[in-house]
C-alpha cells in the first residue's frame, strides 16, 4: 500500500470516509459506516453538504477502511435518507444530529465537513467547545 499515491481528491475522499467508524452505537437512518478496526487507527465522521447524504461518503469511507482507519458517515436532517421535513431543517438542527451521534460515543473522532457540512461542524465545535473535549 505504501507505493499507492493518492491524488489530494483521493487522499480527501479517504480522509472523509474515515471520519466516522464504527461503534457498538446504532447509526440514524442514513448513516453508512466503517467496520474496519486495524491497530490504532482513528475515527473519522464525515458530514455531507447541502442536498447531499452519507452516500456521498460511501468510497471515502471505503478508502480509510483499505488504509486501517474507521468511519462513519452521517445524515443530517432532510438530507440523504433523512425524512426530516425541509422546512424544519435549521443549522441548530444539523449540529444537534452530529452532537446527539458524538455523544453516544466513548472515543475521540475526527470531524470532517463537505462544504456547508463545515458549517455544521463548526457550530458544534462553538457549542462544545467549552463543555466537552471530543
């Protein structure tokens, strides 16, 4: 694998797919992960951005599995799968989906946002920041 160069959209796509791993958690609807747990690898969750899904991480997360690392991909609300009415779809909303999956896990991760998916991300980070370390 270490001969293996990775173009920086292949290196991003596995970087993403990483993101979020596996866990004995259950997953939103929607949420593709990895099963992958090779040594020490990290866990990386990947979230999309606007009119986008979990699908979208589906070849990242395959990426960071081939390369040892764990990831989980999620739904934000009225995105891929989700059912979640549009209308009702806000950017609290969306940082409350990542925070509510961050919480039901006892492991550090790796947060990776795709465009508007930064926004979500840093919203969490703005309201965790102070109460929480992961």
């Amino acid at each position: 694998m270490a001969d293996r160069k990775l173009s920086r959209r292949g290196f991003l796509g596995v970087a993403f797919a990483a993101a979020v791993s596996a866990s004995a958690t259950p997953l939103p609807a929607g949420a593709v992960r990895s099963t992958a747990r090779r040594g020490d690898g990290k866990h990386f969750v990947l979230i999309h951005g606007a009119w986008h899904g979990a699908w979208c991480g589906y070849k990242i997360v395959t990426g960071l599995e081939e390369v040892g690392q764990r990831a989980t991909a999620l739904d934000l609300p009225s995105g891929g799968i989700d059912g979640s009415p549009p209308d009702t779809v806000t950017l609290e909303a969306q940082a409350d989906r990542v925070i509510a999956f961050l919480d039901s896990l006892s492991e550090p991760v790796v947060l990776v946002g795709h465009s508007a998916g930064g926004a979500v991300i840093s919203r969490r980070a703005r309201r965790r920041s102070r109460s929480s370390s992961t």
